[in-house]
C-alpha cells in the first residue's frame, strides 16, 4: 500500500482550527436524538457478556451498561476493561507531548536510540515512522509466533518481553524503504515505546503514566491487571469460556492500557476540548489531530499521529479500536458535533463481530 505523506511533520504548531480554540456550547441541539435509547440499543446489539457505552454530547455524559452475562459483583461501568490496540492513542499523545517541549523531534532514528553504537543507515525508520505504521515491519516480529505457541489461547504476547522485541528489531533487515508504505504493525509502536524510553531514560509506563495519565486525572487507568477485582474479565469468542488479563509483554506502547469507561470518555473530551485540558497537555491535544499521512486509492485514507480520521458531511470523525483476546474497544470523537464515544465489551473478535460496526454507526450518526 502506498502513502503519500502530507506536509512535513513534526513541524511547527501552525494554525488553529476553530474547532480546537471554541468550545462547542454545552446545550445540545433540541434535535439531538434521545441517547439513552441509542445506547441501550448498541448495548444489545454488541452481542457481549459485559458491555458499556459511554457517550459525551457537547458536555453531557450518558453511560450505559448490560450484556448477556450476569452482572459482575461490581457496576460494569466502574470495572477497568483492556482497549488493546487503541493503547496507540496514548502512545501518540505521548510523543506529541516530547516533541512539543523539544525532548525530541520525531526525526530521530530508532536504531541510533536503541543500540547507540549502530549506524543508523542512509534511510533509517525514524520514530515518525513507526508511529504512523510506515516503518515497514511487520505485523509482529520474527519468532512471534513459535515462542508465543504455547500460550496461544491464553498470553502470547507475555512470552515476548522488551529485551526480545528490540533484539528483533535491531535484526531485522528492511525489504522496503520506511515512509513508502503503510502496514499496521503492533511491532513498531512497541519499538516506539522502547525507543521513547531509551531516549528519555525513563520506562514507556513511567513515561506515559507521568506525561498523559497524571495530568489528565486518569486514575481508572492502568497499564497491568491485579488482585484489587477492578478488571473486567474477558471472555473467548463463545462469549462464556473466561480468559486470563492480557498480559503486553514487550508490546506494552502498542497494547497495554486497560481503563474505566468514566476514564476513557475523560480522555476523548481533552481531545474535544483541548483549550480546557491541563496546559501541558494542549498543544498535543491539539497535534494529535492534524493529518500526517493519506493512504489508497484516491489517498481518502486520513491518519494523524494516533488517530484514524474520516471524513463526514459535518467534519473529520477520529477513531481507533483496540482488542485483546478476551475484549474490545472502541474510542472515537467528532469535534462537529461535540461528541465522544467510548465503547468497552468483553468478548473476543469473531467473524462479522456486530460490536466496533455497532459502536462506529454510533459515532457517525448512520
């Protein structure tokens, strides 16, 4: 596939849209469908044994929560759920905010970063690269499959720790020149996070817990399940057999963020409404939704730095969705309309899975 990359970034802040300087007035349009009864029927139409969809309407917030399983002994709404892939979102927001304050530039080659004895080649995979999947590694590195075959159905990506993910990397041969075609790959965001941590001495979890999490008031948010019974349990694609956390093993920038909905809707209104997140944090938020990169036919593919972006009759509609082996995620915002939506089940990906489609019409108002 392609790419075409858009105006060089990282890059100066440039101007503002609007969108990211005005709040959009906190009294909804009296023609607002009722949504309570739009996420009562996502609810059921998700087809899961815990589900919550969290919704956030020029400042009004409606959660609702059900599923085909008995409820769990806590409200579904408060449990801590795993977002898998949409982990990217806090990962790109994270090197926004690096950029932002000079700690990088988004230019740096990741092999000078990880083995600083290492030529970094006359076209290296830069961090910009591997944030916006144009490195051109793989899905998943070289071995995954064989060391993660025994623990298949259960934690394959826990077989895999930090130090086999950057051997991997600092191995592998390029077959296509980075920045000429796209490939979704949890393998270079994980390398991302190792190489954020080498450049800044700082663990990616400290790193984004201290950067993103902290300043945001995430504290539903962590980055590893434990014995607190906060964690939503997850469940195989039957919907009944129970699965283990997930466990991120060296892929933790690309998979590891578990979180309350109440917390995750938080982190989509920062993006809503940057103007009113923490200072610090403003300038990424703001970032975090300029396009970098169109891809495909006609290049109507749109990414930002964490982002998926596509287009509406009103405005850019952002997204990423995310699974585990035993959940899903769905996370999205429409600065037309002042919308967010965060959306959290607790079943494994199958064929023609109705949940992220569901979740996605939601957002879009289809």
């Amino acid at each position: 596939m392609t790419t075409r990359p858009l105006p060089p970034w990282p890059g100066g802040p440039g101007p503002l849209d609007t969108e990211d300087t005005i709040r959009t007035p906190a009294v909804a349009p009296a023609d607002v469908p009722p949504d309570d009864r739009l996420l009562a029927d996502a609810v059921t139409a998700s087809d899961a044994p815990d589900v919550v969809f969290a919704l956030s309407r020029h400042g009004h917030r409606t959660i609702r929560s059900g599923g085909t399983a008995p409820p769990p002994p806590l409200p579904r709404e408060d449990l801590r759920y795993e977002i898998g892939s949409a982990t990217k979102t806090f990962t790109g927001l994270l090197l926004a905010r690096l950029i932002h304050v000079g700690a990088l530039s988004g230019g740096e080659p990741a092999t000078a970063l990880l083995d600083g004895g290492r030529p970094a080649g006359a076209t290296p995979v830069t961090l910009a690269h591997l944030i916006t999947h144009t490195s051109g590694l793989p899905a998943l590195p070289a071995g995954f499959f064989l060391r993660g075959l025994p623990a298949w159905h259960t934690n394959p990506y826990a077989r895999f720790p930090a130090s086999r993910v950057v051997d991997a990397y600092l191995r592998h041969r390029q077959r296509h020149r980075p920045g000429t075609r796209w490939r979704y790959s949890n393998y270079g965001v994980a390398v991302l996070g190792h190489a954020l941590a080498a450049a800044t001495g700082t663990p990616w979890e400290d790193l984004v817990t201290d950067r993103v999490l902290r300043p945001l008031g995430l504290d539903g948010t962590t980055l590893r399940a434990d014995d607190s019974g906060l964690d939503a349990v997850g469940h195989g694609r039957d919907g009944e057999t129970p699965v283990p956390p997930f466990d991120a093993g060296g892929f933790q920038a690309a998979g590891a963020v578990r979180a309350t909905p109440y917390d995750l809707l938080a982190f989509l209104e920062a993006h809503l409404y940057p103007g009113e997140a923490p200072p610090e944090l403003a300038p990424a938020l703001r970032a975090v939704r300029r396009p970098v990169l169109r891809r495909g036919l006609t290049h109507r593919h749109v990414h930002t730095v964490a982002w998926f972006r596509h287009p509406t009759d009103g405005g850019p509609l952002y997204f990423h969705s995310g699974a585990t082996l035993g959940q899903q995620a769905f996370l999205g915002f429409r600065p037309d309309t002042g919308t967010a939506l965060a959306a959290v089940c607790t079943r494994r990906f199958r064929a023609h899975d109705p949940f992220v489609a569901t979740a996605y019409a939601l957002l879009a108002g289809e």
